[in-house]
C-alpha cells in the first residue's frame, strides 16, 4: 500500500538553478506566466525585490495577532465577570461584584498570552506549512550550490498534480543552466503508520500489564508500598486508633506529673495559702525597674500609673479597679498580689501567661514603691529637699 | 540716549543674553544653597537637641513625677452636714456610687453590674432587705465602707473620705425599696462623735522616683548562703533567690513544720529545688538543721 501510495504521489517539483541572482529575478516572469505551479525561491541570501517578483501577499499574521489579542482581552474580561459576578459573587474590598478595573491585569496577561501564542504558533504551523518532514529540496543534489552560490527556482506541485515535462521547457526556455526534477522523498519503513500503529499499541499493552502487575505486587506484598509518601510513615495519629498502647488510642493523656512548657505551676492551692508566698527578688534597683517595666506595661492601664486605680478606664467604663494605695493593700502581703496576677480577680483576667515569673515579683515590688511613694515618711520628705 | 550707542536689535540681543546669563546665576544659587549642602550632610546624624526630661506636675507628661508634698491633718467634720441626706452631699454620693460602685452592684443597686458576672459571693443588692452582712443601717453601711467584706470582693474603701464615704452611705441607701427599721441611735451617736473628733490625715507624697530610690536604698543584700552542707546543696538551686527566700519567710528558724509548708509553697520559684516537695519529715529536718547552724 505505501509503495502504491509513493507512486501516485509523482514528482513534487522541478528546479531551475540559475547562475545570478538578476538571472533568478528575470525568468520569475516568465515562469510564472505558464502558471504550472506554486513558485518558490531557494537562494544563499536574501535578494531585494523577491518578494515583489514572486508577488508574495502581505503577512497576514499581525491582523490575526490583533484579532487574537482582542479576543484575549475579551474571554478575560468574561471569565473573571462570569466568575466574580455570575457564578460566586463576592464583595471584595468593599467593592461592587463587577468591578472592571480589577479585571485589566488579567486582561492584559491573557491578551498578551493570546498575541504571542497567535505569532507563534501561526507562523509556524499556519503560514510555514509546518511540520514539514523530509523537504524534496534538502535531498536534491543542488541544495550544496544553493547553500553556496547557486539561485534555484520551483515550481511546486500545488494539489498534487504537476507537469514535469512543461515545467522542464519553461525553466530551461527562461534561462535555468541546469533542471532537476524532485520527488517526495522516500520515508524509512520505521516511520510507517502500520509500524506507528504497532508501536503505540505495543506501549498501550505494556502500561495495561505493568500497571496490572504493580496492582498485584501491592496486593500480594501489601507492607511493601510501592510508593511511601511522608504522609503514609509510621507516627502516632491523635484521632485514630492505635495497637501500641493497651487502651487502643492514639491520643495519650501526658505523663503525670507533665508541665507545659512555659506553664510552671503555682505551690499554693488557695489564696490563703498564696498569703504565705515570699517574694524572692532582692529589691535592687534593677529588680525594681523591671518591676516598673512590668507595672507599666500590664497593670498600669488598669490600676492607673500610680497604682491608685484611677485610670482612663474608670472614666471610660466605670471599671472599678484595686485602689493599692489604700490601707488594706498596704497591709495585704506580696502573696496576695502574686495570686491575683495568676489565677486573676473579679473582673481581671489572669496575666500568667503574659508575665514571667520574676515580672511578676518585680511587679509587686514597684507597688510597694507606688504605695510607699503615696504614704512617704517625714524623713522622706527632707531627703527630697536640695 | 542709549540707541546713540546701540541699535534695538542690538539691544534686544544684549537683554536677552543678560536674560540668559540671570537665570544661570539664579540656578547657581539655587544649587549652592539647596542642592550643594543637602547632598553633603545627607547622611550626617541629626544634631542632637537636648531634649528637657519630663517632669510630671512639675512639667510634663508623667504622671508619677509629681511633686513632693507634706502631708496634712484635715479637720473633723461637723456631724449634723453628713448624718442626713441634704442634696450637696446626694449628687456627691451618686456621683461616688456611679464611679465605684456601680460596676458590680449596678446602676440601680439591683447587684447586676458589668462586673458582677463570676464574683462569688455575688455583690449586693441593695433593693433587697434580706441577707446583709452588716445590716442596712447607717453605722453598718459606713462600717463595710471601713472594713470591706471579708471573704469577698467587696475590699475596704476606707482610702475615701470620711465625708465622701457618708455620701457613699447615703446613696446607697436610697436605692433600698424597702421600709428600714429604725436606726440605733447609740451606734448613731457613736458615728456622730467619731466625726466630730477625728480628723482625717493626708500622708505625704514623694516622687515615685524617688521612693524608688529609697526602697532600693534601704534594701539589705541578705547574706550568702552556705552551700558546704551537702544537704543544702541538694536542696538548693538558685543561692541568691533561695537566701532572698530565707530572709523574709518568718520564723522558719523555730519549726521545722514552717520551714516546710513555707518552702514548698513557693516551689517552683524561691530558689529551691522542686525536689523537696518530695522531702520525708526526716529529710526535712536533716534541711533544717543545716541551715540553722551554719
């Protein structure tokens, strides 16, 4: 069948090689009045005035790069409308579901997308006719002279009928020194399409079996999986089932005994036992400065920067917090402030996680310099004098 | 008198190069004076200006700078303004109320402020005639302001004015809707008389900077512990914090018993191992010994 087809097929061109190039440009007129054929050029350089001589249209690819463009700008702007005003309408920003501005980036990158593709991939496979296996010209023997200093014209069959004899007389009648007459190359038998067809179901059946035996051996071998991901390894999962531990769960209760890192807990159970608590920071002026860091940043708000519990939450909110000035929390031992700070009071939340132990400490210690600030001694107040 | 000399064309060409030759110069100067030296400085540090520190009342923003004030006695107050209700002192009592106490005991005295969710026992309601811990009366009311409530969150508010706790008193008594019994009049006399007599003081103010000063000052550096002992080495973690702890946990010198309960209270945190929660009475005792006799 492919030997029949090959001959049916007869010759696809005929070549006239010509010595100059004004020889080529010259007997293009004339060859192209006997209308035998498609007329193409073959020459080592680019010739001025071919183009006019083979009366070659103008491109048509920048009118279908716009065209295309256009097109592009266009499905943009219909898909994000369809999707954000149609399908799943969403406020974004405040904004209404069809809001066009938001859409011209996308526009613009599918444009472009659109255009370039469009310049691609029609010059290559819409104007250059591409692909094009085996060209009769790259297997003649005048292709070394036209990579050299050779100018070959032909006539190319055009709908698979071509008179060689004709052609012959008006390339050597408009000059042509030398007339070779080209057919389609003969293919190798390994690019049959019967051997093409054989081939592709060769590798369908493989993939059919080696796919069938790869579902066997993880059947037959199922500790074996043929691809472990990390998600598939070994570990405890909290919500499922698990045979390592005699209960059968996955998820454990801690060690007794267990502290949370960052979660040390408190000695005392209850307040009167925190009354108990020592304060053990030196009071040294660090200490003491931290603790005004402290106040300042987690008590201040409230209790007031002077530890009076007047702050400017009270006149926002009426919010009644600790007076530490007062006589009762002069008295009250350092215990009961710790206690607060961790377990909370009333309405204050606790402030364990948000103090450190030793802040917490340096904490108390600056309201005892608040309260001793507010009911200062005679001999402090000389001392204050210059 | 000029076109003697040069003809208008030739003027009109001398005005126009003194033109172009101005306006060079003003963008000489304009570059010499603008461009010039803010390229050369434009990396120089900012000149430093001094910058007052400030001063609480005596200047500025911080409220704990304020200044020293000696303290005063305020005279006693006469009775018969704050044992009845008069209008002055009402709206001081409202206002009082609004500020203090209305988060918990609400605006109403209904018990049912913003605050009052989770406090147990709940806060009062002072519509109600039962269940007062002190009782409705004048004295017992001016009494809880004294003393606070044990036991609950109702603290003493104490640091109030005598006369602005009376107000207080008087205001939350006219939320009550109930009809009051007749008042004692002996504790009522009492009250009158505390008025009549004592004053109130006003203790002195210093800068909170400066009482930090003082605290830091007046602070002892409590002695070194001796870590020879090798129970005390055991039992011991931190040696400043633990000394701190030793210092100031009273009579842990007498009992064995205090030295325990003390030392395990403050676990983790006073400078001792956690481990001695863990102590037999023994292995207490052997800790204490060790650190009485040093």
């Amino acid at each position: 069948m492919n030997s029949e087809k090959r001959q049916t097929m007869g010759p696809a061109a005929v070549l006239g090689l010509f010595d100059s190039a004004d020889a080529l440009l010259h007997a293009i007129p004339k060859v192209r009045e006997g209308k035998l054929g498609r007329l193409e050029t073959y020459t080592p350089y680019p010739i001025h005035g071919l183009d006019e001589a083979l009366q070659l249209r103008r491109s048509p690819l920048a009118g279908m790069v716009v065209v295309m463009a256009f097109l592009g700008a266009i499905v943009a702007l219909a898909m994000q409308g369809w999707m954000s005003a149609v399908d799943y309408p969403v406020i974004t920003g405040g904004k209404a579901p069809f809001s066009w501005q938001a859409f011209v980036p996308i526009m613009f990158e599918l444009m472009v997308l659109f255009a370039t593709f469009t310049a691609g991939l029609g010059m290559l496979f819409l104007l250059n006719r591409l692909p094009f296996f085996g060209h009769p010209v790259l297997s003649s023997r005048a292709i070394r002279g036209i990579t050299r200093d050779r100018f070959a014209l032909s006539v190319e069959a055009e709908g698979g009928s071509l008179d060689p004899e004709a052609a012959t007389a008006l390339l050597s009648a408009a000059g042509a020194k030398d007339i070779e007459v080209l057919s389609l190359p003969a293919r190798a038998e390994i690019l049959d399409s019967a051997f093409i067809l054989r081939a592709l179901g060769g590798i369908v059946v493989a993939c059919v079996v080696a796919g069938g035996l790869m579902f066997a051996a993880i059947k037959l071998f199922p500790v074996l999986p043929p691809m472990s991901h990390m998600q598939e390894q070994a570990k405890l999962n909290p919500y499922k089932p698990s045979t390592f531990f005699k209960d059968g769960h996955g998820m454990q209760y801690p060690v007794p005994g267990t502290v949370a890192r960052g979660y040390l807990p408190m000695g005392p159970r209850t307040p009167e036992e925190a009354n108990g608590l020592v304060n053990p920071l030196p009071r040294t002026r660090e200490n003491l400065e931290r603790g005004r860091e402290a106040y300042t940043n987690r008590c201040a708000v409230c209790h007031g920067p002077l530890g009076d519990g007047v702050p400017t939450l009270t006149a926002a909110y009426n919010a009644k917090p600790a007076n530490f000035v007062s006589e009762e929390f002069r008295k009250a031992p350092d215990g009961r402030y710790y206690w607060a700070i961790v377990m909370g009071k009333n309405a204050m939340p606790s402030q364990a996680a948000d103090m450190p132990e030793e802040d917490r400490w340096a904490a108390i210690h600056y309201v005892r310099v608040l309260q001793r600030a507010q009911n200062a001694k005679d001999s402090d107040l000389e001392e204050t004098k210059p | 008198m000029i076109e003697r000399y040069l003809s208008p064309s030739e003027l009109r060409r001398l005005l126009s190069a003194l033109l172009v030759v101005a306006l060079f110069l003003c963008i000489l100067t304009l570059f010499a004076f603008l461009i010039v030296p803010g390229t050369r400085n434009a990396n120089a540090p900012a000149a430093e200006v001094p910058v007052a520190a400030p001063q609480g009342q005596s200047g500025w923003l911080d409220p704990t700078a304020y200044l020293a004030e000696k303290g005063r006695t305020v005279p006693p107050i006469d009775p018969r303004t704050v044992m009845s209700p008069n209008p002055e002192l009402m709206a001081r009592g409202k206002a009082i109320y609004v500020q203090t106490c209305a988060t918990c005991h609400g605006a109403e005295g209904q018990g049912d402020g913003p605050g009052a969710k989770g406090l147990n026992p709940a806060p009062r309601r002072f519509t109600q005639k039962e269940g007062w811990k002190n009782g409705p009366g004048i004295p017992e009311i001016f009494q809880t302001l004294e003393k606070g409530v044990p036991g609950s969150s109702m603290v003493s508010y104490n640091y109030l004015s005598k006369r602005d706790r009376m107000a207080l008193v008087h205001a939350v008594q006219s939320l009550g809707r109930f009809a009051r019994a007749q008042e004692d009049p002996k504790a009522l006399e009492g009250l009158a008389r505390l008025f009549a007599t004592a004053g109130e003081t006003i203790p002195n103010r210093v800068p909170v900077a400066k009482a930090l000063t003082l605290i830091a000052k007046e602070s002892q550096p409590v002695a070194r512990l001796d870590l020879r002992d090798p129970a005390v080495r055991a039992a011991v973690l931190d040696p400043e914090r633990a000394a701190q702890t030793l210092a100031l946990l009273p009579g842990w010198r007498q009992s064995v018993e205090r030295l325990a309960s003390g030392l395990s209270q403050g676990l983790p945190g006073n400078g001792f191992s956690p481990m001695v929660a863990t102590y037999s009475r023994e292995e207490w005792g052997v800790l204490h010994r060790a650190l009485v006799t040093p």
